[in-house]
C-alpha cells in the first residue's frame, strides 16, 4: 500500500493515545504531517500535553503537535475524567515532553495543509470534532483535498455512553459533528457498536505486557487502568479499545464489515442532543453519507496491535 499523508486528531485520552503510538509505527504505511489536538477526555492543556507525550514514547519527537479548540462550537466544555482520570492517560508517569507544542492553532494547520496538499490527505480525528468542523465552516474550500474522513464517534444498537442516546465525541460537540456528517467527502465510521466487539480482554493485555519496549509498557499501563471503568459498567471482560479502531481500518481494513447509510446528528433536542441516528436497514430516503462500521475481526485487530507496538525499539 502506498504511504498515505494524513493529519490525526484527537482527545488522549488512553484509547487516542494507543491510537497514535499504533500510527507512530506504521510509517510506511502512514505520513503523519500532524496531530492537532482538541479538548475532549480533559481540557486542551491536557490533550496537547499527552499527546506530546506520546511522541517521546514514540522515539517521533519530530512530530507536528497543534493545540486546537479548548472549548465545543456551541455547547459548554464536556470533559470524561470519570473515565479516563484526572490526567487523560492515568495508567502511565506522567513526564514533561521534550516533542514541543508546535507555533500556531490547530485549524489553521489543517487548512493551510489541505489548501497547499498536492496530496488529497485522510483526515482521522477520534475526539470531539470542534477542530474539522471549525476549519470546515471557515474555509469549505479545503473539502476538495479531504481524501476521507475515517472518525471514532456515535452509536446505533449500543445506545451512549455518555447520555442514553449519545456517545461521548459527538455528545461533546454536535454541531461540530453535523457539518462533518454533511460536508460531502467519504466518511467512515467507528461507532460503539463496532469499538465494543474489540475487548481489551485480560489475554490481550498480558499478551501486551509482554512486549519490552516503553510503547508496549505504556499501553499495558494505560489499559490497565483505561479498563476498571467500562468493566464495571458493562460487567464486561474489558474495556472498548475505541479509536485504534481508525487507524487500524487504515492499516487494514478488511478487518472491518462496512455499510453505506445515512447518519444524521441530532442538535435540537436537550434530551437525544448528540444522537447519530443511522439508518442502518435504510427505511428513509436520505442520502447515503457515511459508511457505518458494524462488524470487525477482533482478534486479527489486537494481534494487528501487538505487532506494530513489537517494531519499537526498546530503549
Ligand atoms: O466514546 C468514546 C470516545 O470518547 C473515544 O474517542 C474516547 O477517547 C472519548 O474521546
Ligand atoms: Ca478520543
């Protein structure tokens, strides 16, 4: 496969965090041109921060790091310390980073990129989408060099996870969401329906344990501590490994089952605000805008993981 420009962003957040270590080492399958980074799990200060902190865990201090939006578009800041904890990435020693935050606000980098791409570059952000949105509404323009946009957010059949109707990314900032999910261009979709097939069982951890480099400690850390809260409110055997699931579908996607349908995000309701209707069975006529992720080969996903994180070296 050629290697493919993209700009991640992200909320670390434990789930972002394995997410860009599992980009970090595929790099001949991935040009990361930059994280931008929004406030989401924690407030920005805090997701600039681990996000860093994932680059020096990487050995990618090279890397372009950009604060984005600290607040939603139109709602008040939604913040997840009951899951993530009070750092974003509790389940590593939080470090100051030697990767530096880099000049200038998240959106004008993806804008000034995707106006001067030669490229068309895929788009993957795993938070709220406040920074796509906003750079969306700013300058529509840069759509026509988005080769796609492959998200973590919403939910069908799983219901929340965050309000009984919505899941935590587009609950955060749904009218964020809505120009996403209207902007035209190929969006895929991993939802809670398919994160929740893909179990941070207590095998998959110790087979993570046991790769001896600081990326494969740093996950086994941040999954220990990321799975108390959803196996204790699912009583389920581990916690959803969410948003590795989009760089995992650009790494290798048939490991994923897809389905084109139309999702629509609900923004007037207090009630279901945030919900991302699907219509999955099609009993609608409106257009087919995403593709709706609904099944994935679970274990084919981790042992996908476990060999990436083994190619970090281990010093
Ligand atoms: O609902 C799960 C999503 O919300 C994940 O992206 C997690 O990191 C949080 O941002
Ligand atoms: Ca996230």
């Amino acid at each position: 496969m050629a290697k493919r420009p993209v700009i991640i962003d992200c909320d670390p957040g434990q789930d972002d965090a394995i997410n860009l270590l599992l980009a970090m080492a595929s790099p001949d399958d991935l040009d990361i041109l930059g994280i931008t980074t929004v406030a989401g799990n924690v407030p920005l200060s805090l997701t600039e921060r681990n996000t860093r902190q994932m680059c020096d865990i990487g050995g990618r201090t090279d890397l372009l790091v950009f604060a984005g939006c600290d607040r939603p578009m139109q709602r008040e800041l939604l913040t997840a310390e009951n899951v993530h904890g009070s750092t974003g990435i509790d389940g590593v020693d939080i470090v100051e980073p030697e990767t530096p935050l880099a000049d200038g606000h998240a959106v004008d980098f993806i804008i000034d990129s995707l106006l001067s791409a030669t490229q068309a570059i895929a788009l993957v952000p795993t938070g709220p989408l406040t920074n796509i949105g906003t750079a969306i509404q700013r300058n529509p323009a840069i759509l026509d060099r988005v080769a796609e946009i492959v998200l973590m957010g919403g939910a069908m059949r799983e219901g929340g996870n965050h309000s009984p109707s919505a899941e935590f990314n587009i609950l955060a900032d749904p009218h964020a969401a809505d120009i996403v999910f209207r902007c035209g261009r190929p969006i895929t979709v991993f939802g809670l329906d398919v994160t929740h097939q893909v179990l941070a069982t207590v095998e998959r951890r110790e087979r993570i344990r046991s790769i001896a480099n600081p990326a494969g400690q740093a996950t086994a850390g941040m999954l220990d501590f990321f799975n108390r809260h959803d196996t204790a409110k699912y009583q389920s055997l581990g916690a959803p490994l969410h948003d590795p699931c989009t760089v995992a579908y650009l790494l290798q996607p048939d490991l994923f089952e897809l389905k084109a349908c139309n999702l629509t995000v609900e923004t007037g309701s207090e009630l279901t605000m945030g919900h991302t209707a699907v219509d999955f069975w099609r009993v609608t006529d409106r257009p087919h805008n995403i593709r709706w992720a609904h099944a994935v080969d679970a274990d084919g996903f981790y042992d996908l993981l476990v060999q990436r994180l083994e190619r970090f070296s281990d010093e």
